[in-house]
C-alpha cells in the first residue's frame, strides 16, 4: 500500500507541476505575472488532486496489499509442498459455495460442467501437463490452476481454443480466500536488506512504461525553455525527466500482471 500511495504521489506531483508550467506560460501572456502564477498554480492543483484521485482508485482495485501479497506467497508455497491436492481443491471450490468433487479425471465442478487441474509443481507447469488436461478432460473445458505459467507454455494452451484456461496465483489466491481456507503462516519473513529496501520504493517509479511520458514531459521542459525567460528551472526539469526515462528502459523490472476472477469472470 505504501508503494502504491507513493506511486500515486509521484504522478500526482509532475501532472500538478507539468500543469502549473504549461498553465503559468498561457496565462502570463493575457495578464500580469502575479495573476498568472495564481491562475496556474489552482490549475495545477485541480489538476493534481484529478490525477490522485483517478490513479489511486485504480490501482487500489488492482494491486494486492503486502500483507495479501504475502499470504498469497504462503499459500503458493503451502500449496507446492502438498503437490496441489485434488481433494485440497474440490474442498475449497465446495466452501465456496461450488458443487465440486474429485475424481479420477480431476476435481468436476458442476457448476461450470469442467474439469479443474492443479499443478503445483516446483519445477514449473509443462506442456506434457496440458496435454494431460485436454485429453483427460475429454468434451469438457478444462482449468489448470498453477502458480504462474511461462510463456510458451501460455503461447502452447492456445492452440486448444477455449478447452484449456490457465488461472494463475491470484486466482488461486482468491478462491481459497474465498473459501476461507488460507493456511496458517509457513515461511518466515525475511528481513529486506538496505538495497531490497531502496529497490522496492524506486520499483514503482522507474518502469517501462513511465519511459515514454517522462521523456516527453522532459522533451516539452526543454522546448519551452527556449519560449520562456525563466530557462533554468525548465531546463533542469526537462533534463530530470529525460534522465528517468532512460533509467526506467535500463533498469526497470517488469511488473506482475493481475489476471481475472477464478473461472475467468
């Protein structure tokens, strides 16, 4: 949570300071300075307080806490240390208010009239074990539960269509949530060192995907130094930004991507 709000804080900010140069240099060539500043710098809030108030509520939707985080991780692990567990999961799907029961084929749930696989696998999910679920499972979908599926083997499940769906650790993580069957805490909290530390905060602020807007931010910095008297502040700005997105594309760390609900919804 204390990443995200400083996420947000940092957006929030250069949109807020982005708005108030953009606005100061349109309004100081209609009125005196001092009115301009006033002018620009309430844009500039409003603007602030719109982009706070946008990403907050998104990403709070889409980014799981730390402390969920960490259950997530110890139900994974507890999870790989008991193979998955047929009957582990047809228990869960029934708590969850599923009619689910395990056989030879798999876990059926009724409801979706499928065929539930878990593979949790310290070695990772192979394409053997797809394999095994599509012909298993027979007419029937099947879902492969698992704690995360490399690509390949993602890029191999589409050639079935819609008979193989792969839910990874988030998916997992909701449904024995909901069913209320999270277990107790197995692995010990590591404590981060000084640079797990640093990495964590700056993670959130130096990503691919900032790249483009800081350069272009530091790009636009740098163009109105030359329409402005004020050319220092503009200049050192647009050289901040356009330094961030050449850090963001070297020594970024690709973000995990939050799939749907269980069952895709």
């Amino acid at each position: 949570m204390k990443r995200m709000l400083f996420s947000v804080f940092f957006d929030s900010f250069f949109t807020g300071f982005a708005s108030f140069l953009v606005l100061f240099v349109l309004f100081a060539a209609a009125m005196p300075v001092t009115a301009a500043v006033g002018c620009a710098l309430a844009g500039a809030l409003l603007a602030a307080a719109l982009c706070f108030y946008l990403l907050y509520g998104k990403r709070e939707k889409n980014t799981l806490s730390a402390e969920e985080t960490r259950k997530k991780e110890n139900l994974l692990f507890y999870l790989g240390v008991k193979g998955g567990g047929a009957l582990l999961f047809a228990k869960a799907f029934c708590a969850a208010g599923k009619t689910a029961a395990a056989t030879r084929k798999g876990v059926y749930v009724k409801e979706n009239d499928a065929y539930v696989y878990p593979v949790f696998s310290f070695d990772g999910v192979k394409k053997d074990d797809i394999c095994r679920a599509y012909i298993v499972s027979g007419s029937k979908k099947a879902y492969v539960f698992a704690p995360d599926f490399a690509p390949e083997v993602r890029a191999f499940a589409r050639a079935f269509g819609d008979k193989i769906a792969l839910l990874d650790g988030n998916a997992v993580y909701r449904l024995f949530k909901q069913a209320d069957m999270l277990p107790a805490e197995a692995l010990r909290e590591p404590a981060p060192t000084r640079k797990e530390k640093l990495r964590a905060l700056l993670k959130p602020v130096f990503t691919r995907k900032r790249a483009p807007k800081y350069f272009f931010f530091g790009m636009a910095f740098l163009l109105f130094s030359f329409l402005v008297p004020y050319k220092l502040y503009y200049i050192l700005f647009g050289t901040a930004l356009t330094l961030f997105s050449l850090v963001c594309l070297f020594f970024s760390v690709p973000a995990a991507k939050n799939e749907g609900d269980v069952f895709g919804a």
